[in-house]
C-alpha cells in the first residue's frame, strides 16, 4: 500500500483553493481527501497518457449546457440549436444521451418560461444569459491558509436590471429533493459578491477577475430536466446573501478544504490520485486484462452484471441517468431490499449485538423498512428470512472484541487493466480475532450449481481474499448466507484453494474482458428491455415505434 505522505506531498506548496458550490454539498458518500486535491487546481496531478479519443462523453450535462450555449448566446431555435449539436458535438455521445438531452432541453426551457421574474424586471422584461463565470478572491484568514482563496459559480447565469440570477441544473426532479443549506449560502455569497472571470475557469494560476458590479438582488433557482420542475433557493439583497455566509458555513468549507480521511468507493475511478492514495491497494492483474487507450474508468460487480445485460444500460447507470425505478423492482426485489436494509440496521446498532428472532419488522401482512413496502406473501416470507437470520447471525454467540462493518466498500487499483474495482461487502466482521467477509442473499427456493457463477460478488471476494487486501489478509474468510423459503444455509468458500481461486478468475474474466475493451456501449435490446429502468432513453429499445 502506497504511504499516506506519497498522497500528502501533492499537497506541498499549494497556494490556491478554489471552490465550487458544489464542492461543500454535505454528502457523506465524498471522499474528504478527493475533494480537498480537487479545489487545489494549482497541484500537479499525475497522469497516464491516454488516446481517449474513442470515449464516449461522461457528463450527462455536458451536451445540454452545449445545445443552450447555442439557444442563449447564437440566438437559434431549439430545434435549430439540437441540429446543429447532433452533427458536431464537443464530444461524442450515447444515442441514449443524446435522446435524454432533447428531453432535458425541453424541460430546462420549460422550467425557464415557469420561473416567476425577479423583483425588480419589468414586466415583459428578461434576464440576460451571462457567458462568463462569476468569482471572488480573497486571501488568508489565518496561518496556514491558501495565499489565495477563490469562489467560482458555474451554472447557467443570468443577469440585467441589477438582477444576477444562478441556475443550478439537476438531471432527475427537484419537486420534492432536499435543499443543501451549505451549498446555497456560498452560491448566494459568490453572486452577491463575485466578479467576472476574465481568465479560463480551469487556470491553474490565480484567476483574473473583471471589474465589480454590483447588483441590488440575487437569485438562486435549481431546474429540474426530468419534468421541467423547479425551486427558487434563495432571493435577496445581497447583504441577505452575506448574512448567510456564516461561521457554520466557514467552518464547513474549512473542513472540506483540510480533508484529511479518505473514503474509497465509486468515485475513486475519477479521483486523480489514486496511485499514491494509501487507501486503495494496487493490485496488479487483479482483473486478468490489460490497460487499453480508454480513460480510467470503476469496476465493479453491479457493472459487471449490467453490462452482460445490456451494455447501454451500464453506460446509463453511469450517467446517473434518471430512472424508471419500478420498471427493475418486481415483488422479490422489493422483498430482499427490505430484508437487506432491516438486517443492516441491525448490525449498526449501538452497542453492537447479535439478531434474536424477535427483532422482526410488522405486522406480518404488510410492513415498510428504506423505502420499501413489502405487503402479503412476501411480507410474510421476509419477516422469517429476517427471523432465519438470527439463527446464523455472526455476532449472535460473539466475543466482546467483535468489530462489525456492514455495507463496508474496498476499492483496489489494478494498474494493469488501469481500474479501479470497487466491491461492497454485505458484512466484514472479526470475532475472535479473525476476518470474515459475508454475502447475503435471499433466495425463495435453495438453487444448485456453482456459487461463483451464480453470486460473482463471491469470486472477486476470493480474489480480494487471495491479494491480502481485505481485512486479516489472506486469512479472511468469504462466506455466503442464503436466507431460503426452507431456512438459513451458510457456506464457507474455501478462498484459498488453488481450483477455486482459478475458478474466480475466469468468472470474473468473463464479466470484465468485454466491458475493458467497449468505448460505444451498444444497445442489446430484446429480454434485457423487459425490466430496464432506462427505457424513455434508449432509442433501441425493443418494440419501440418511435425512433
């Protein structure tokens, strides 16, 4: 494992921070230390040369800010603006995104047309689009500051009759999503108090700033694209605005700037410095493929099983695309979600326990646990399997030096197939000293065959168990827990053998080797369309007239 230093030194000798709204957003999945190298632009990251000239664009709102550039700022039609988008765009796209930035053009103009207008237009009067950011600068506070420390609001912008108006643009609705306080009040500051940026948003230097002007109010709106759908997050004065800039805040964005812990997980794929992170292990061959001339991209089994799927499909989910998420649930899905989030909470508990067979949701006819409601037959069978359970729990008969990490990520850099492969084990756990890995799964019906084949999660656990990278090294065992109609069965993987470690290898080749090699993604429609949240994007979808 690389030394935390290696990672610290990209620190050493920064002398700008420069901070997006974004960046503050309280989101506790974030790495703290991939966001603290992020807002240091002036630090050089190290890099792989790549010809990524074949991949597919990864920003879902990268084509839509293109087509409204040429809507706001050239003066075309919608329909003129999407033409011309279709026949150059900056980069190429998946027909499934070009066909979810028609629709989000719609709904973004739509949401704009619904927007009341700012105090202080006239009527019959509109904002003007601003192509420049805005920003602010100042220097430090305290020893140990940055010498300088910016402020940039990206956004769609707007601005005229002593109005500046920021636009920030989300792809799913934002009619009932939850406001972020912190993210607000450093976008209301930077519009009350922000100057244009001159220089390329991207400078690693100082930016240049333009001169000040001041506006009498600011405004802060989100637009929903999935159905035109909007709210109106801040407006006031700017002293309003600067009122809510405070110490709470500071502190916030001074704890985002320190970083200092890491959190390995999806994003880890995108992160600049995973090499010298000490919190991702490089494992060489981990995945049995070579690096290729695409950009660093994140494995992991859900990819895996998506893909062979339906390799548009993967592509979606990795867009963030939004989703028809009942168009994937059936009545078993929704039953074993239920039962994983309720024995979860159970793990999490404080103090740390094991599960009797009455820690049992209810009533038995009908019962709700994250979100899901799981009604009748399958509430009934979800209360046992939760019941079962207890029965086989690993801390049901622990010792009192038990440490327990459900829902844990570990995240591997293999270097050869230039990936980061991220695996979230159902429970990692120690009870008398030793290191076990568990899967669970619910099953009606106790099924034969390769468990590897069947539950790929089990093979890359094998081979994570095999590299020394999960907790206890070598010495960690991979279970499986199958929670059956007929009862509980746990089996232990013999994750050392050499026939099952081969046997591993070539599941997981499988899953991976045609995923590495694919820059188009390509539709594979037919039975994979049957439950497929993304259908309303797919141009290919099967038996679609519309196309």
């Amino acid at each position: 494992m690389q030394s935390s230093r290696a990672f610290d030194e990209l620190f050493d000798g920064s002398r700008v921070v420069r901070i997006h709204p974004a960046d503050v957003r309280l989101n506790d999945k974030r790495c703290p230390q991939q966001v603290a190298l992020k807002v240091r632009p002036d630090v050089p990251r190290p890099r792989r040369p790549v010809t990524a000239s074949r991949a597919l664009t990864d920003r879902p709102l990268g084509p839509l800010y293109e087509v409204l550039d040429l809507i706001e700022f050239e003066q075309l039609t919608m329909e003129e603006a999407l033409i011309r988008w279709r026949a150059a765009p900056k980069r190429p796209a998946h027909p499934a995104l070009v066909r979810w930035t028609e629709h989000a053009v719609r709904g973004y103009l739509t949401a704009a047309t619904a927007i009341p207008a700012a105090p202080m237009v006239p009527y019959g009067e509109a904002l003007e689009p601003v192509s420049r950011t805005w920003g602010r600068q100042r220097g430090p506070r305290k020893p140990g500051d940055p010498e300088m420390y910016e402020e940039v609001v990206a956004g769609r912008r707007y601005a005229g009759h002593g109005v500046r108006e920021l636009r920030f643009v989300r792809t799913g609705s934002v009619e009932n999503r939850q406001r972020d306080d912190v993210e607000t009040a450093v976008a209301a500051g930077i519009l009350a108090g922000g100057r244009p940026v001159l220089s390329s948003r991207w400078d690693r230097n100082p930016l240049k700033l333009g001169r000040f002007d001041s506006p009498r109010m600011v405004r802060l709106v989100e637009i929903g694209c999935a159905d035109a759908s909007f709210n109106v997050l801040f407006e006031g004065t700017p002293e309003e605005a600067y009122a809510r800039y405070d110490s709470r805040v500071e502190s916030h964005i001074d704890k985002v700037v320190v970083g200092g812990s890491y959190r390995p997980g999806e994003s880890c794929g995108r992160c600049e410095a995973v090499l010298t992170c000490p919190a991702i292990p490089s494992v060489p061959g981990l995945l049995g493929v070579k690096g290729g001339d695409l950009p660093r991209r994140s494995w992991s089994v859900t990819t895996g099983r998506s893909y062979r799927r339906c390799p548009a499909r993967a592509h979606m989910e990795n867009l963030f695309l939004p989703r028809n998420s009942s168009a994937e649930e059936n009545e078993a899905v929704t039953r074993g979600k239920a039962v994983h989030a309720w024995i979860e909470n159970q793990h999490r508990r404080t103090p740390q326990r094991g599960c009797e067979p009455g820690d049992v949701p209810g009533p038995p006819e009908k019962w709700q646990y994250g979100g899901w409601t799981v009604t009748g037959l399958q509430a009934r069978l979800g209360i046992q399997m939760i019941g079962d359970h207890a029965l086989v729990c690993p801390l049901r008969d622990r010792s009192g030096d038990a440490e327990v990490h459900p829902e844990r990520a570990v995240a591997v850099y293999d270097p050869d197939a230039d990936t980061v492969v991220v695996a979230k084990a159902d429970l990692l756990y120690r009870v008398a000293g030793r290191w076990a890995l568990r899967e669970t799964k619910t099953v009606k019906v106790l099924a034969e065959g390769d468990l590897l084949e069947e539950y790929p999660q089990l093979a890359l656990a094998v081979l994570l168990a095999r590299a020394g990278v999960l907790p206890g090294g070598e010495q960690c065992r991979v279970e499986l827990e199958r929670l059956t109609g007929s009862g509980p069965v746990v089996t232990e993987i013999e994750a050392s053998a050499p026939d099952v470690v081969a046997q591993a290898r070539r599941v997981l080749e499988a899953y991976v080797s045609p995923w590495h090699t694919d820059a188009r993604y390509q539709a594979k429609p037919g039975k994979a369309c049957e439950d497929c949240p993304f259908t309303q994007w797919c141009p290919d979808v099967a038996g679609r007239s519309d196309t």
